[in-house]
C-alpha cells in the first residue's frame, strides 16, 4: 500500500485523521466552548470536561491532526489528492470521512476495465 503524503510508513493500511472544527456562531451565541486541543506535531488531541476543572484531560494520538483553524483545502491537497491521483493511476484507494453534520463515503476503486 501506498503512504499518504506526511504521514510516516506504519505496516498498517488504514490511516485516521482528526479535524476538530470550528464552533458554529449558533454554538458560540448558546455560551459553548471548545473543549478539545490540537497538537498537530504530536499528532493527539486532549479533551477536557468543561464542567470538572480538575479532571484531567484525556489524550489521544491519531496518525494525523488538525484544529479549528485549517482549511479544507489544505486538508484535502495533503491527504486526499495523492489517493485520488493513485486511483487514476490504477491503485485501489478509499476514503472515508465522516462528521457531526453527516457522514460521506468515497470509494475510488479499480475497475477491471482499464
């Protein structure tokens, strides 16, 4: 299998990548705050308890993170562009991305006519 682009060579196929996205103005009006932090060099993410301020925060470590501040776009030329230019080359890929507003799957197969 091939590596995405950035992400270092693990035997495993299957890379998970964690966006945290920005609070919506209707969130921010309703006094909601964010309780997740990135730290994109260490690749994890802390959740805190907005409720227990002297719990601990619980950590957890992706192959890949990005906070509220990316883009989109950034996100896509990173790790989406060099599947989807594998599949055109004739590899197999998949990608699935899933979020709070809704779920989308994308699968880019071979097709035995090429």
């Amino acid at each position: 299998m091939r590596k995405a682009a950035g992400i270092k060579s693990k035997s495993e196929c299957v890379k998970v990548i964690v966006r945290i996205r920005p609070l919506s103005h209707k969130e921010r009006a309703n006094g909601n705050q964010e309780v997740g932090k990135v730290d994109s060099e260490n690749a994890t993410i802390s959740v805190h308890d907005p409720n227990n301020n002297k719990a601990n925060p619980k950590q957890f470590t992706f192959d890949r993170t990005y906070g509220p501040n990316c883009k989109q776009t950034d996100i896509y030329n990173q790790i989406a562009a060099p599947v989807v230019e594998d599949v055109l080359k004739g590899f197999n890929g998949t990608i699935f991305a899933y979020g709070q507003t809704g779920g989308t799957t994308f699968f880019f197969c071979r097709s035995t006519d090429m």
